[in-house]
C-alpha cells in the first residue's frame, strides 16, 4: 500500500495512521495524508527499497 502526501505530492510506501517506509509518521497532520494505489515517488532509503 500507498500514501500520499497531498501538500508535496510524493507517494511513500505505508498507509494512513502509522509511519512511511522512511520514518514519517502519518498521525501529524493526518489530513494531509490519502491512501492510494499509485507508484510511490519517494527517493528515501525504506520508501524506494
């Protein structure tokens, strides 16, 4: 699964309510972050691996 970040754009690795492959916590401004299926963008060790 996916999330997005939807004030950069950039798609990680993980999903809503927890942490991005990278270490992002997705709780913090949780309206900022949607679940989705695209192609994760981040270039982040843990995001892109």
């Amino acid at each position: 699964m996916a999330v997005k970040h939807t004030p950069t754009g950039i798609v990680h690795s993980g999903t809503k309510g927890g942490v991005t492959g990278c270490g992002s916590s997705t709780q913090t401004n949780s309206h900022h972050w949607v679940n989705t299926n695209s192609r994760i963008t981040c270039d982040k060790n843990g995001c892109k691996n």
